[in-house]
C-alpha cells in the first residue's frame, strides 16, 4: 500500500524516528498519513502540519538542546515537566539490559543501561540505547564511570520511578573516584 494515505486507527499513534526511536509526533485518530514504505508491521509515514515557531526563535539554538543542570532527584516531583529536555551526567554504569514487556516506558527489546547518579549511593537512572550504537557500550565494565549525554524521555518510569533519557552521547570517564 506505499504512496497510499491511511488513518492512524481508532486511537492514533506515535511516530517514531526508528522503530527503536524516539517519539517523533503523536498522529490524532481523524489525521491522515502518507505510506511511503512497508517493512512487515512498520511503514515509513509523512506528515503534513503546521507549528507555531516565531520568526525571532527560529535563528536562535534550541535551549532544549542544551544540556541543563537538572539532577535525577529534581525530575521526581514533576516527572513530565522536563520531558525533552537535554541533560549531561556523571553515571556509574551497572549493566546492560534490554527491556521486558513489564517495562511500558520502553519498546520490548529495547536495550538500555541500568546505572546510577553520581555513584553507588545515588539514585538509579535508566540510559537507552539506540540498537546502532551498541557497540559503544558493549565494552563497559560494571562500576565504571561515564558521562553521558541524553534527552528526558521521562522523569520517573511507571514501574520503578527512576529516571529515563535517551542516549545522545557517552563518554568513558578517564579518572578512577
């Protein structure tokens, strides 16, 4: 059905950048969406809409792109407030896993670092882990310190409160605390 325009169903849907992506958009049930392209139960869809962006914002960075000084403790009394926002923390990193289906705040499968805020004391922070840059994080040692990169996905995931962002960048700390 590629280059056919089809309703994203009863109760819409989210786009994503990947199947394994961030979410994009979020399609209203009464919208339509072009197919472009189908790979089994995923098609590549364009989206036609409009934004409110002044003219004055438009030439300026996103501030959302910069990394804030928001701590993991700060997300939990207003976890979606900060959604989409770009932090950069020190983590120490526990082990690599990948998402069961009682984890709703991730894709099953998706893979993810399980770590913790500014060491062993602190409070647990979940990293996911776009399935191309694996290889990043396949070396990584339990206890190792990292600094990474990532956006807010969400301030407290709906089965164990902790944190979730989105893996921009990762960093191997050189020092050993």
């Amino acid at each position: 059905m590629p280059g056919g325009f089809r309703s994203p169903g009863a109760t819409g849907g989210a786009i994503l950048a990947a199947p394994d992506g961030d979410t994009l958009a979020v399609a209203a049930p009464s919208s339509e969406v072009e197919v472009m392209r189908r790979e089994g139960s995923w098609v590549r869809v364009r989206l036609e809409g409009w934004m409110w962006m002044p003219e004055s914002e438009g030439a300026q960075a996103d501030p959302a792109e910069a990394p804030t000084a928001l701590e993991p403790q700060a997300l939990q009394g207003a976890p979606e407030d900060h959604v989409g926002r770009v932090v950069a923390w020190s983590l120490q990193f526990i082990s690599l896993e990948r998402a069961e289906a009682v984890r709703t705040d991730f894709f099953e499968g998706e893979p993810f670092l399980l770590a913790r805020f500014g060491g062993s004391d602190g409070p647990f922070v979940y990293v996911a882990v776009p399935p191309d840059r694996l290889t990043e994080v396949d070396g990584l040692v339990p206890l190792e310190r990292i600094d990474v990169t990532g956006r807010i996905r969400t301030g407290a995931s709906a089965l164990t409160g902790a944190p979730i962002i989105d893996l921009i960048t990762l960093d191997r700390s050189r020092e050993e605390e």
